[in-house]
C-alpha cells in the first residue's frame, strides 16, 4: 500500500512570513500534484510536476519535486491571509494498466492579518 | 462551462437503504474517479476509471461500486450503506489525452451521513 506522509499538519503563522510543506513517500510517483481546499468545495489544482528535480513558480508559491520523485516540496514567500486554506500533495501511479492516486492528510495553513 | 457536477449534494439516509451518487463531466474526459474525505485522512480513492466499460479498485472499496456506461458519467453505489460510509464525497475527471501532469477537476462534494 502506497503512502503518503505530509507535514505539519497544522500551520498557523503571521502574515509576511514563510512556510514550507512537505510530502514524503517511500513511492516514486509518475506525477505529483498540488492542491488547494477551500471549506464546502472541491479541491483545486495549484501545480503538477513531473520530472525530478523540477521546480515551478506560481506567484509566491514554490514547487519542488524531489529527484528520485518520491517527495516534494511547497514555499510559500510573505504568506498573506488569502493563502489560508487546506493544502493537499497527490502522488499519481500510472502505467498501462493502472491509473491511481493517492492523496496526503493535507496540511491546514491559517495566516493570521 | 466545463465542470464536474455532482447530486445530490446532501444527502441523509438510514442503514440498508440503497442509493446512488450521480457524477457528471462535461469535458470529455476519460479518466474519472470517486473519493471519500474524511477529517484526518485526506482524500482516499474508492473506484476510478479510465474509459468507458473500464473501471478499478482504489484504495478503499469496499461497500461501493461504480459503473462508466458512458463517457461523461460515473455514478457511485452503494448497495447497503453503513455509518461508517458517512463522509464528504468528491467526483473527479481529468484528462482528454492522458498523461500524468493531466489536470484533475473535482466537483463540489456531496456530503453523505448514514444513520
């Protein structure tokens, strides 16, 4: 059974500050995501990366996946109070097969004004 | 609009009593998928799909079945619930070309509790 591990799971910091999230597996996935949650709603796509190694930019938002694709990262640059929000890592296993994703237990960011 | 619409969004119901969670995309995806969301666990897979006739075991299936008889819905079953099935429950389709940076659109939640 594949899994995967995020930290922390609770993160309550003062705006302007940085953060970093984690997502850790003993898995190589093909691909992993990024989401946000917001309460009441699905979740929402922030990032997918693919090749290990790669890093990818969204405004204050850094992504990294790790090289040997096991594990990644999320930075978010002087947090504002509109960053608040659950933040979900996916790990994707595709093979001709088989197509499943799992996700992380999420990590809930609150930025206090 | 391309979305993921899902019904009903509430639902309420006893023990035994069979019922269907319709899931509808409108974007001509391919691969579709159910999952559960519970406080502490994050999103687990129940079923997904990746064409029409063609559906598998997630993680956690148990107590559920689907069906792909077309490409733009996925209904999910469950044929005798039980309280431990009460959850939030996310459809979610993604993928016109396949590949694993596909972008995953979910649909607003449909939350479930079984007396």
């Amino acid at each position: 059974t594949q899994l995967l591990e995020q930290s922390p799971q609770f993160l309550s910091i003062q705006e302007g500050e940085n953060l970093t999230v984690y997502c850790n597996s003993s898995s190589v996935f093909s691909s992993l995501q990024w989401y946000r949650q917001e309460p009441g709603e699905g979740p929402v796509l922030l990032v997918t990366v693919v090749t290990g190694g790669e890093v990818k930019k969204l405004k204050r938002l850094t992504f990294q996946f790790g090289d040997a694709r096991k594990d990644s990262s999320l930075h978010i640059t002087a947090a504002q109070p509109g960053d608040t929000g659950l933040y979900l890592c996916a790990g994707r296993f595709m093979k001709t097969s088989y197509d499943k994703v799992i996700f992380g237990p999420g990590t809930s960011l609150s930025v206090i004004p | 609009e391309a979305q993921v619409t899902q019904n009903p969004r509430y639902l309420i119901t006893v023990t035994g009593k069979k019922l269907t969670v319709t899931c509808s995309q409108n974007m001509n995806h391919e691969y579709m998928s159910w999952y559960r969301q519970d406080p502490g666990l994050g999103l687990r897979q129940i079923y997904y799909s990746m064409n029409v006739e063609v559906t598998d075991k997630g993680d956690v299936p148990e107590g559920y079945k689907v069906s792909r008889k077309e490409k733009r819905n996925f209904p999910l079953i469950l044929e005798s619930p039980s309280p431990n099935q009460t959850s939030l429950y996310f459809c979610a389709s993604s993928g016109v070309a396949g590949g694993p940076s596909d972008t995953q659109y979910f649909g607003p939640g449909t939350r479930l509790t079984v007396l």
